[in-house]
C-alpha cells in the first residue's frame, strides 16, 4: 500500500474512533456537559488531561525547536512540565473543592463581584481563543498536506470535525475522545524514537540512547557538538536561548501559564474528590513527561541525521557534501511544500550547510573551501518530527501514523479549548450574569452556539493568519501567567485579598503583557503596527516578548496586594468560604444548583 | 500568611484547622524549594558549574561533608554526655560518626577518578538536568505531595467520607 492510502486509511481510522466515542458518551445535562458530571477516574482524567494539554505545538514544533537551539531549547521542557507542579500543589484541590464549574465562576464567587467575573471571562476568551487559533491553523496545514488538499479546505475539515465531536459530545465526550488521542500520539510520538535511537545508539529507550554511544566511544550528545561546532554552529550542548535571565523569565512565564490556563484546570473539576484532584494531576504529569523526556532524544537524533545526511564527508574536502542530485527522497518530498529549499549559491552541485552568519566560519569557508553561503536557505523546525521517519527510512504506517498523531494533538487541545470559551460564555455571562432565568436546556444550547461560534471565528483567523503560528502559543501562555494564575494563587493563598485588588491586578498583568507583544511584535500582530520594532535593543531588560508573561504575572501581583491593601478587606462570608476550600472534607460534586 | 483570631472560625475545631493548614503550607513550600533548585538551579542558574563540575570537585565536597558529620557527632556526644545512655542516644551519636565515614570513603573514591568531569553516561550533569532530570524530579514532587498531603488528611481528620 502507498504512502496517500496508508494515511488516508490510519487517519480515517482514528477518527471514526473519536466520532463514535463523541456520540457514544454524548452529554445529556450541564453537569455532564461542563464537567462530565464529576465522575471520571483520576488516571483515565489524567491522560485526558495530557492530550488536552500537548497542542500540536508540543507534538509538532517543539522537538524541532529544540534540535535547533539545543540546550536553549529546555526552557520548553522545564517550564511546560513545571506547571504541573505549581498546578498540583497551588490550585487543582483548592478549585475542586470549590465544586463549580468554570474558572471565572470561582473568581466571582472569591470576589464577590460581577464586574471580577467579566474580566475573568475577557480574560479566559482572549489567552484561549488565541491558543485556540494556533491549533486550528495547524491542523489546516496537517490536513492539506497530508491529504493533499488546499490549505483552505484542510481547515474547513478540521474545523467540522472539531465541530461533531465538541459540540454534540460536551465535556463527557470530549474526556473520552481524547483519551484515545492521548493512546494514538504517544504512540506516534515514541515509535519512531524507538526505532531511531536503536539505529543510531543501539539502545531501544530514547532517553538513555541520548546518553549513550554512536560507533564505537564517542558520545551522542559529544559528536553532536563535534558535528555542529565543525560547521560554525554553536556547540549543542552549551548554546544558551539570550540570556541567562531571559531562560529564567521564559521558563517561569510558560510555567505559571501552564497553571493559568484555564482549559486545563477545569480538567480538575471533574475527578470525583480532592484526593483524587491532586493524584489526577500527578498522573498527566507522568504522561505528559513520556513525550517531553522522548523530545531532546528526538531533537538531537533527528539534527546529527541531518547534519550527517548533507555533510557525510569531511569538512571542507571536494567530495565532502551531498549531491543535489543524490539527496534523499525525503528532501525531495519537503521541497514541494516550500519548508525545505536549497539553493546552490556556488554552482557546485552540491549542498552546503553551515553557519554564514559566523563571520569567522564563513569567512574561512570561503577563503578555504570555495563556499559561497550556506545552500539550505529554508529548513522550517516544524518539518522535523513529520519528516523524522522517513529520514530514519522507517515503514510506511509509521510515517501514517505520525500524521494521525499530530492531528490527534492538535484537535484535543483545540476541544478542550472551545469548551473552556462556551463555559464561559453560557454558564459565566448568560446564566450567572445577564440572563440568570434560563432554563437548563437553554444554557446548553448556548453552550453549542458560543463553541460554533468560536469556530467559525477562530476558522476565520486561521484562514487570514497575521503571523499566528509560534507567536499566538507564546502570548496565550503569557496572557492565561499574567491574568488568571495570580488572581487564582491569592485567592486561595491570601486571604485579605479583596475584588479591588483583583480587578486592578488582572487589569494591569494583562494589560504590561499585551502592550509589551504588542509593540514589539505589532498590534494584533499585524505587520508594520509594532511602534517599537522586534529588536534585541528595545527588550526590557532584554527579555523577549514570549518570555514577558512573567513580568506580567509579577506586576499581577504586586498592585492587587498593595491596591488590596489600601481598600477594605473582603466579607466575613467570603473569608469562611476560603477557609472552606482550604480543606477537603466536604467535598460535593459540581451542579448547577447555586 | 497572617491569620489572626479575628476570623470567626470560633467552632472548637479551628485551631486544629489552622494547624493543618499551617503544616500543609509548610509541606508546599519544601516541595517548592526542591521545585525550584532542580529546575531554575541545576537547569539554568548553576548549569555552566554543573557541567564543569569535576570527580575531584566532588571529591572535595565529600570530604567536607564528611568533616561536618564528624564535628557534628562530636558536638552530639559533648551535650548528651550527661543524660543517660540508653541504646538509642548511642545509635543517635554514631550514626553521624558512620556518615562521616562513608563520605570521606566516597571522597577517596571520587578522587581516585582524576580531575575528569562528571557524567551521567554522555550527559554533562547540568545539561542532564535541564533535559531530563528537572521532569523526573517534577513527576517525584508530585506525587511526594500527594502522599504527604494525604497522610496529614488523615492526621488532621479532614478527609473526604
């Protein structure tokens, strides 16, 4: 069977599966709609939890990144695992103790406030629907690439398949669907490493293959360096991503943020108790940690295949560089998609690849070797996990099932995502705020409406993206660290925090972060709008604009407690309610009686 | 956390409350502590020493650990000295002696492995950490947490029926 068959039929295989459990675990009231009805076990709620939690950028992008920035790259690793920590420890049993629904809900309720529970609302929308727009155009780009359609069309599937299963199946459908999601990208994910890493090290764990030997004694992870210092990279291993407080800032920003975000703690909500809230956490950090210790085994094995495929030879000598004729048939395959080009700038017929903005390398490449430039203008990270296993010449239904994996990843976050939007906008702003009379029905129904409504418009975005790949992951993360996370932690935590505090708190985090992406990135990322320019010489203490959520999250802080401070303390009722849910006893499942 | 009386909790079980949670803010933050030196310390602050961290480097921190744990027993036979000698004071007094021991046994060890840098196979240590050992390390927190917490639970009788 060919490659387009064999994906055609692994693909269409699993998502007849996520269909038919959708329709199968259909919700039928708004406790199951929400929450499952609060009755899910922490271990299957905790692989929910990871395939809710790994995006297509975790699947997809990260490993790429990584194989490209080398150590830098571990600000990824440390800070979307670290969450799970503060998530665990900080809030995940306080908020099922609470036993509602939504996030914004706990946050209104804290603050004994309408206008707190709008602006946790504006808040929730804006970090998800922009993480939300990152998922769908990934899986536009999946789709059509795979399927061999337009780009257009692909997203028009995806967004109808996200519309079945979403919609109809609620937060009880979307549990189990992504269940099986969870089972089909790990498999995707560690299959190929399994069989790359015993290729290269003859070690079948591709944790331990990164640190062991290719050939005889000489380490992975050295000849790596050997490999990639000898073209005039940086050496692997030490190649830090800007400054040691930009990694600090970075790594902090994606971990609160994984704390904050809001599609990922109303996970907590529907494990049947407390105990059952912290252990289920542990659980999807054990599962997410399966792909996120796989992804630098990855990374690094799929960068020396490179390096060696278009540098087989020595440095320098005649022979040493692949034809262009000669290249590989996966070369041939990227090329037609534009994220792989080359460009033969010295007419030698063969490919070059080194660093040419090493002065010092390029300088000797071309006084010595007659290199006019490095020959491999393009080479997208995102193509690295995809194209993985054919540079590792693996079968067919692996590559098939690396595409199932991807799309797996990108539809459970992008669900999950939506029903974080429609329990917002139902349950928080129609049944809690401005139409309290509705009857149950009605708020379901509103539910479906606000999630097609979030797709068509997060449809719409994908369809005309202004740049919103990478940057939209990176500002939801900031947004959710500098909004909801710190109002969330001092809700629980400190007692003496009043609405005030909370409202100007929110206001302000948000409000640094945005403005910071804003100018430097432009406002709403298009084009030509950035009043400051994406320069290293305009960062605040050259902090990047993706790591600036934990700035966000410090000012956060620092004006809710001294606005708290200066304005009366909260009721005693509400103070009661704190105390409260600082213990387990009591517990109640989540329902919509208040 | 300030909590003073002013909170009307004046059911007799408050301060038994209090104390839970107190203890259970005592158990987040050690965990937190350990949260942040795996992986904001050994993966990014200290990564550079990590990485050049020698077997002789770890030799020497052996011995001085050996030589705390001796100073220590010494210190513990100088003050129990006059209360009574029952079994466990006299393991109580040892067992530093026995620590000591083994460091400077393992400092022996180490030395003898030259001034080589540290690795975990091919890994340099710091760079172990930031890939690797900060997310093992998360995944052990986690469920220390849950343990702990769930014992205090118990202690503190707080638990859900």
């Amino acid at each position: 069977m060919d490659l387009q068959t064999m994906t055609y039929c692994v693909v269409g295989a699993t998502f007849l599966l996520y269909i038919g459990i959708a329709i199968k675990a259909r919700a039928g009231s708004t406790g199951e709609f929400y929450v499952a009805g609060g009755g899910v076990h922490p271990i299957a709620n905790g692989m929910a939890t990871a395939a809710d939690w790994m995006s297509a950028a975790s699947f997809i992008s990260m490993a790429g990144l990584i194989a490209f920035s080398g150590y830098g790259g571990s600000v990824f690793l440390m800070g979307w695992t670290g969450g799970y920590v503060l998530l665990a420890m900080l809030l995940a049993p306080y908020l099922r103790k609470f036993g509602k629904f939504t996030v914004p809900e706990f946050i209104g309720d804290r603050y004994y406030c309408k206008t707190t529970r709008i602006v946790a609302v504006v808040c929730l929308i804006l970090a998800s629907l922009t993480y939300v727009i990152g998922q769908m155009k990934g899986m536009g780009v999946a789709f059509s690439r795979f399927l061999g359609v337009e780009y257009a069309t692909g997203l028009y599937i995806g967004m109808g398949i996200v519309f079945v299963y979403a919609v109809l199946g609620g937060m009880k459908g979307i549990t189990y669907t992504q269940i099986a999601q969870y089972v089909v990208l790990i498999f995707a994910y560690t299959i190929p490493a399994i069989f790359i890493s015993f290729q290269l090290t003859g070690n079948m764990i591709p944790q331990m293959g990164l640190g062991s030997t290719v050939g005889e004694d000489t380490f992975l992870l050295d000849k790596l360096d050997q490999v990639v210092t000898d073209l005039g990279f940086k050496q692997y291993t030490t190649q830090t991503m800007g400054s040691q407080l930009n990694m600090l800032a970075y790594t902090l920003s994606l971990m609160i943020g994984t704390a904050g975000l809001p599609h990922v703690i109303i996970r907590f909500f529907t494990v049947p108790s407390v105990k059952d809230a912290r252990v289920s956490a542990g659980w999807a950090l054990v599962f997410i940690a399966i792909l996120y210790t796989t992804a630098p085994s990855v990374a690094s094995m799929a960068r020396l295949n490179l390096m060696q495929t278009v540098q087989p030879g020595e440095v320098g000598a005649a022979d040493g560089n692949l034809k262009y004729e000669e290249r590989p048939q996966w070369m041939k395959n990227w090329e037609k998609t534009k994220l792989l080009v080359f460009e033969d700038k010295n007419k030698d017929g063969r490919i070059q690849y080194y660093n040419d903005a090493n002065p010092e390398f390029a300088k000797k490449a071309e006084e010595e070797y007659g290199w006019k430039g490095n020959e491999m203008v393009t080479v997208d990270k995102d193509i690295i996990v995809l194209a993985n296993p054919e540079i590792a010449k693996l079968p067919n239904w692996v590559i098939a099932l690396v595409v199932a994996g991807g799309l797996a990843a990108a539809l459970s976050t992008a669900a999950g995502l939506l029903l974080a939007i429609s329990s917002a906008v139902s349950h928080d702003l129609l049944k809690c705020t401005f139409k309290p009379d509705i009857t149950e029905k009605e708020e379901l129904r509103a539910g479906r409406w606000s999630m097609a409504g979030a797709i068509v418009l997060a449809g719409y975005f994908g369809l005309n993206p202004p740049d919103f790949a990478a940057g939209t992951v990176a500002i939801a993360f900031g947004l959710a660290a500098s909004s909801i996370f710190p109002a969330l932690m001092m809700g629980i935590f400190y007692k003496p925090m009043n609405r005030e505090g909370a409202i100007a708190g929110m206001v302000s985090g948000i409000g640094v972060t945005l403005l910071y992406v804003f100018q430097h990135k432009g406002i709403m990322f298009i084009e030509g709008t950035s009043f400051l320019g994406d320069m290293k010489e305009n960062w605040f203490l050259g902090i990047t604009p993706n790591a600036f959520g934990s700035v966000g999250a410090i000012v956060n802080f620092a004006v809710a407690f001294i606005v708290s401070n200066m304005t009366p303390p909260p009721p005693q009722e509400v103070q009661d309610l704190v105390e409260s849910i600082r213990i387990p006893r009591g517990s109640e499942t989540p329902n919509a009686d208040h | 956390m300030k909590e003073s009386t002013e909170v009307t909790e004046t059911s007799p079980e408050y301060p038994r409350i209090h104390e839970y949670w107190v203890h259970n803010l005592q158990i987040m933050g050690c965990l937190l502590v350990i949260w942040f030196l795996v992986s904001f310390g050994c993966g990014i602050l200290w990564v550079e020493q990590l990485n050049q961290l020698t077997y002789k480097g770890v030799s020497t921190l052996c011995i001085s650990l050996g030589v705390l744990s001796l100073l220590y027993s010494f210190f513990l036979s100088y003050t129990s000295h006059k209360e009574e000698n029952d079994n466990g004071h006299v393991y109580a007094t040892i067992r530093p002696v026995l620590w000591g021991i083994a460091f400077i046994l393992l400092a022996n060890f180490f030395g003898s492995k030259g001034a080589e840098p540290v690795r975990l196979g091919g890994f340099q240590l710091g760079f172990w950490f930031a890939q690797q050992g900060a997310i093992y390390c998360f995944v052990v927190l986690v469920f220390a947490y849950v343990r702990l917490m769930n014992k205090l639970d118990h202690k503190y009788q707080v638990e859900e029926e």
